[in-house]
C-alpha cells in the first residue's frame, strides 16, 4: 500500500481513538466536571479533520501520479526495515537486561549486535573491542565522574 | 540595573575557570556530533544532555550553549570537506564550500566559515543583549489568553513553515500536543490515556520524545543510506586561513547577513536554515560575480554561515524571554532548562539574571573559543570525518540510551524511547516534519494551563481569546503564518502572469 496513503489512514484511526478516549475521561471532581476532557477533545477533533484533509489529497495525488510513481512510494520490507526491527529487539531486551546483569554487561552486548548490524559479521573482533571500550568509558564518565549511578552487575565491581 | 552592568556581572561568572572549561568541552563535543551527517544541534543537545544533569544550572547551560553552537560550526566542516551537511542550516555550505575544497581551497573554506560564524554569533549575541530586557518586560503583561495564542502562534508558524505538506506539519503538531496530554491533569487530578500504566501517570518525559526523535529515529533513518566505509576528504591542511583579497570579498556579506539572520532566527519556524538559504540568494543576486555561485565563491559560503550563527542566537530570544521555542532545537534547550527547575520566560529575566546574563557572557566567550577551535585546530577535529559511520552511528545509541536512563533512572523509559524512535522514523519516511511535534511535546503543558485559566476566569466564554488587542495581533499574525506559504505561490504567479501580459502588449504595440 502506498505509504502516503496508509500514514493518513493511520492518523485518522489515531484521531478517533484519541477523540473517543477523550470524551470518555473520567469528569473532575473539583471544579467543572468536563474540563479535563476540553482541550483533548478539541485536539482530537482537528486531528480528525486533518487527517480527513490528509486522505483526500493523498487519494487526489494517486490519481495523478502514473503506476510506477505509485508503486515507488509503497511500503517494502526490505534491509534497512530488518535492521530497524533488529535494533528495536535489541533495545527490548537491553531494556531487560540492564538491571538484572548491570550496565557494562548489557551495553557490551547491546553494542556489539548493534556493530554487527550497522558494520557486517565481518568486524566481529573489531565490534567486540569498540563495544567493551565504549561500554567501559561510558561507566567511568557517568557513573564514576558525573555520579550517574549506573546498575551494577552481579559481580559487583561494573 | 541596566543590560549593560548585567552583562559585566554575567561575564564575572562565565569567566570562572571552570565554567571557560565547560563551554570548551560543549564546544568540542558539539562539534564533532554536528559534524555527523544528519546529527544537527538539536541532536547534538538531546544526546549530550546527561553529560549537564549533576552540574549546577550556570554550568549545566554553558555548557549545553557550547554543544549549540560547537554544532552549529561542526555541520559546516562536513559541508565542505564532504558535501554532506551536519543539518539543515549547513545545506548552503555545500554549495560553494565543497566545489572550494575540490579546486584545493580547503583551508580558506575552512576558514572563512568560522570567521562569518564567528562574526555572526558575536553581532547576533550584542543585538541580544539589548533586546532582550526590553521583549521581557514587555511579555510580563502577558495573561493566560495571550500566552495560549502566543502558543498557538510559534505552533502554526513552524508548522506552516516547514518544508513539504503543510497539513502534515499541523499533524505533527497535533500529535505532539496530544503527548502532552498523558499523564494525571496537575488541575483535576483526573488520570488520562496513562492505560492503567503507573509509569505513565507523571507523563511522558519531554526529553525521552526529544532524544528519542531526534537521536534514535535519525539513527535508524541512518540504515538507509549509511555508506560502507569512510569518504574521500582532505585529511591534510596547509595554514587554514583567508587572503586579503577573500577577506575584501566577504566582509560586507557578513555584515549584511548577520543581522539579517538573527533577525530571521527570532521569528518562530524559519531559524538557521532559512537564514543561510536566504541570504545566499541575498549575496547571489547582489554580488558582481553571480556565475561564480556554486563553482566556489568564498562569499557564497561566508553570508550563509554568518546568517545560520546570528539565526541560531536570535532563535533564543523568544525562548528565554517569552518562555516560546521556536525551532526544534531551541525546543531542546528550553527542555534542558526546564530540567534543570528553571522556567523559561520573563520572570527568568528578573529572578535569575546570574543565570542568565551568564549565559549571554558565556556566548560571546563560546563564541571565541568555538572560532579558535575552528581555525587552527580544524584539521585536527575533521578527523572525526574519518570514522566511519557504521561505528559512530551505535555509539551515538549507546549514548542515547544512558541518556534517557540518567534521566528517570528507570528502564521502562527505554520502552518509550524506542516507542517515539520508530515513531520519528516512520513520521520522517511518510515526510511528516518532526519539529513541530518536538515543540508541542514541550510547551504542550503550559499551553494547556493558559487555555484553561483563560477559560476559567472568561467562564467559559472563548471570545476572550479575542478581547484585547495584542491577542488580536496575534491572532492575525497566527492566521497569517498559515495563509502566507499559500498566498505567496499564488501572488508570485499571479505578478507573473500580469508581468507577461504587459509584456505581450508592448510588444503587440
């Protein structure tokens, strides 16, 4: 699907969600009891309308545009997507990891998957060191120097 | 006491060792990330940000002024050496900067660059230190009515101003102020759209979306067009400085682009890439040697980096003295302020003038040191260039992570971060300006608050957002910045078309 096209799909879903969520706020106890919900609702409200204008262009500039203009701006899955889903993983499980087995540890790994991902298998000895010194200089700066207290790993000392 | 004496007890403290300490290493670290393509000053601020969070409020912001403006001289180096712009407002560098440095005037690109952002930041910071006072009193008659539309304003404009469909800037915008709404009303106590999460009922952090937008979504945007290895550059420099001829050349484009520039900065949504665009068609129209425009004119790169530097001063001033960012990376600075407890705004002004005449001292000090970083110590900082991106680029993640964690010390917020990261990537891949939302994400609050004190003490009634005059200026001025990218194209073709008309009945006759 064209990506022109589902974007303004998307932002009016968003608009009716939101506009619904709104106007189902909870009322306020003090004061009005709907003025919570005023300025969301009237936010969602132009969403709605902006994404209506939105869709009626983007239909429009189908129309004009031949096949393959069309067909350049739809949504592929293609190297760069995958690597985008890779780093989006690898930041869940960073997330995950970062307390349970400490800042250095989790960076390292987070780091050197994140160097292979950007830089090919090929640099693995490469990615290993750069992700052990960032890891390394990174605790000693923040947790050490600026009193950022990083978590530590079941070791103790990083 | 007057500007004057404020600025000489403001110089008393950013001439403290320690704090020309802070704003040098700022200046280098800016530097060397608004050298990396695409990483602008925005970027630069959001990913440098933990670095402030245990310094005082003076340092912290003397600090993150020399990461604003290291920045601002680091995406022009990369502009030159390889036609690839740090960000937006280094664009017109590329134009005659690299054709310099291909004909093997490397070091006058080089040096003229710092020189006219020099000249420019310095003229810019004088014309603040005068007017600055003077736009703050003024805004202390602000009520909640004229705050809201001065709100809605700087809004509209940036989102009208930006490049590409205009409705997608409002949706960002949109979007933005919809962020800002999660959380628990700080009026009612009324929790909402926090989904039953007890981490988001203090709301989402302003500066996760920032560093999240802006660092992460232009890391993964990176993925795209990340080159496998280093370019071709210079690594060599002969005495990187200007002859008395080029220097004849530039200095009437600095001056004349300098105020122009700061004066383009203070408007909400054109700031630094306007400035330098404008004002190299300025140069190139007024110049004797149009031709040689972007085959290498020095002046072609001299106007544009002086007008960015004076744009990315004047853009503090709505910032500091209403409290209103109007770019996305003045957005990032009014967040780091904020952080730091202080509330931008006229009462900054009167209550806080250590601070902020400190940071004013500090600019001019900034300024100095950033060009003495820039001239001789150029060919040293350009090696950066040299590392490949596929290794800058996971370090820059590895920095926005410990940056979003030093913030809340908590992990759920890197959900969030790479929540809004892919959210910034897929608004960039659908061609949806993402400063607007950045800027509706910080003043989204405050926004909110004037909207409903106004319509508290109105009860009710919204014509009060059209009672007094100044809301009325800005109501015109609102609906002005969103009919003025429509009008133009339309007054432009419509003078052309009567142009030619006259001209085919001169020639009928």
């Amino acid at each position: 699907m064209n990506i022109s096209l589902l974007s303004a799909l998307v932002v009016e879903l968003i608009g009716f969600i939101y506009t619904f969520s709104a106007l189902t706020l909870p009322s306020a106890t003090i004061g009005r009891s709907y003025e919570p919900k005023i300025f969301p609702a009237l936010l969602g409200i132009c969403l709605l309308i902006l994404g209506g204008v939105l869709i009626i262009q983007e239909i429009l500039a189908i129309k004009k545009k031949t096949k393959e203009e069309n067909s350049d701006n739809n949504m592929k899955f293609g190297d760069s997507e995958k690597k985008i889903a890779i780093t989006v993983l690898n930041g869940v499980v960073y997330a995950l990891l970062f307390n349970p087995i400490g800042y250095v540890f989790s960076t390292i790994l987070f780091l050197m998957v994140e160097l292979l991902t950007f830089g090919g298998k090929k640099a693995l000895k490469k990615s290993i060191i750069i992700a052990v010194l960032f890891s390394a200089i990174a605790y000693l700066i923040f947790d050490v120097g600026l009193g950022i207290y990083l978590p530590k790993s079941f070791l103790g000392i990083f | 006491m007057d500007s004057f004496a404020l600025l000489l007890q403001g110089f008393t403290v950013a001439m403290q060792p320690m704090n020309i300490l802070w704003v040098t290493i700022g200046g280098v670290l800016g530097t060397i990330v608004g050298m990396l393509p695409g990483l602008g000053p925005a970027t630069g601020v959001a990913i440098l940000l933990p670095l402030t969070f245990t310094m005082g409020p003076v340092a912290a912001l003397i600090t993150m002024c020399g990461v604003y403006y290291g920045a601002m001289y680091g995406g022009s180096r990369s502009s030159i050496l390889i036609n690839t712009p740090g960000d937006g407002a280094a664009i017109a560098a590329t134009f005659d900067g690299y054709p310099m440095s291909q004909t093997g005037r490397a070091e006058a690109a080089l040096a003229i660059s710092a020189i006219a952002s020099f000249f420019g930041g310095t003229v810019a910071t004088i014309i603040m230190v005068f007017v600055a006072v003077p736009v703050s009193r003024f805004a202390l008659h602000f009520g909640p009515m004229q705050y809201f539309l001065l709100y809605v304003f700087a809004l509209s404009a940036t989102a009208s101003m930006c490049e590409g469909n205009r409705i997608k800037g409002f949706i960002s915008m949109i979007i933005g102020l919809m962020i800002s709404t999660v959380g628990i009303d700080p009026q009612s106590g009324v929790n909402r759209f926090t989904f039953g999460l007890l981490e988001l009922q203090g709301g989402i952090d302003f500066l996760i979306v920032i560093i999240a937008i802006f660092a992460l979504g232009e890391v993964l945007k990176s993925f795209k067009n990340i080159s496998d290895g280093k370019k071709k550059m210079q690594t060599k420099f002969g005495k990187i400085w200007i002859s008395k001829e080029e220097w004849k050349r530039c200095i009437w484009p600095i001056i004349r682009s300098s105020p122009f520039g700061f004066l383009v900065g203070v408007l909400p949504g054109a700031g630094g890439t306007i400035a330098s665009l404008m004002s190299y068609n300025n140069e190139k129209q007024l110049s004797k040697h149009p031709e040689e425009f972007g085959k290498g004119a020095i002046e072609g790169v001299a106007a544009p980096e002086a007008a960015n530097n004076a744009a990315s001063v004047g853009a503090l001033i709505p910032m500091l003295a209403l409290g209103v960012p109007g770019s996305g990376t003045t957005a990032v600075m009014m967040g780091a302020l904020m952080m730091l407890g202080l509330q931008p705004g006229p009462t900054l002004f009167q209550q806080q003038t250590d601070i902020v005449w400190g940071l004013i001292a500090s600019m001019f000090i900034g300024n100095i040191i950033l060009a003495f970083l820039n001239i001789p110590m150029a060919g040293l900082l350009v090696r950066v260039l040299a590392v490949p991106p596929k290794i800058l680029y996971p370090i820059v993640l590895g920095l926005t992570f410990i940056g979003t964690y030093a913030i809340s010390y908590a992990t759920f917020d890197f959900f969030i971060l790479l929540i809004f990261g892919v959210l910034g990537y897929f608004l960039a891949k659908a061609k949806f300006p993402t400063s607007p939302l950045v800027l509706a994400v910080i003043v989204g609050t405050s926004m909110e608050q004037s909207f409903r004190r106004a319509y508290k003490v109105s009860d009710g009634n919204l014509l009060v957002f059209a009672k007094s005059p100044l809301c009325i200026i800005l109501l015109i001025l609102t609906i002005g910045s969103i009919l003025l990218p429509v009008i133009s194209p339309i007054a432009k073709s419509w003078k052309n078309s009567v142009m030619e008309k006259i001209a085919a009945r001169k020639r009928a006759k």
